[in-house]
C-alpha cells in the first residue's frame, strides 16, 4: 500500500535491523494484512479508534482474538475515561492521545518483548 495514502491503522514490523510501518485504511484491511504477515516480525500494532466501518476497538477484539499476544495501541482523539476502559478490557497495552508524542511512542515499542530480539 502506497505510504501516501490516509492511514487508520499502522503495524510496526522489524526487519533487517529496522523498523518499518504497514498501513492500512480499514479495520478489514489491517485484518486482510494481519493474516498475510509473519508474526514474529511483528512489533506491534497502532489503531485509531475513531475509522470508517470496522471501528478501532472491535479492530482490537479481533485482533485478541487471532493474535493474542500481539501488541496493540489505541490512538485517539478522545481520551475519555470511558474508551480507555473499554480499550484496556479488550487487551490494549497502551492508550496514546492525539497528537502523538512520537519519542513516547518509541520508547513503548523498544520496551515490547519482542522488539529485543
């Protein structure tokens, strides 16, 4: 997908010593690719919660569901109390508002388990 296009959901993969993104402009989409990548190079995954059809908190109980173990950030514009709950009972190891503080961020993916190795 061309890094030109509007981006909803991002996947941070590692690959020969760096770290890329992989975007995708739905809900469905991000599953489409979920199911192609390998896991083991995957980082992480950043979601929107607010996107067009699939929204980002049913994208993260399904993500839970196929890939357990698979780290997922909810980005938002709206912090309420409410969805941060909600994205923390279905699995969210993070909660980042918009706009978002990108030296944060990194330093969240360095600290993931699989971003040792």
């Amino acid at each position: 997908m061309s890094p030109s296009c509007s981006a909803s959901v991002s996947a941070a993969r590692r690959g020969r010593g760096l770290t890329c993104c992989i975007f995708a402009h739905s809900g469905d989409h991000a599953l489409q690719l979920l199911d192609k990548e390998t896991e083991p190079e995957l980082l992480a995954v950043l979601s929107d919660i607010n996107m067009p059809g699939m929204d980002g908190l049913q994208l993260l109980g399904e993500i839970k569901q196929r890939f357990p173990a698979l780290p997922v950030m909810m980005v938002t514009a709206y912090g309420d109390d409410e969805r941060r709950r909600r994205a923390s009972e279905l699995g969210a190891c993070e909660f980042l508002a918009k706009s978002v503080d990108f030296e944060f961020l990194k330093e969240q993916l360095r600290q993931l388990p699989s971003a040792a190795d």
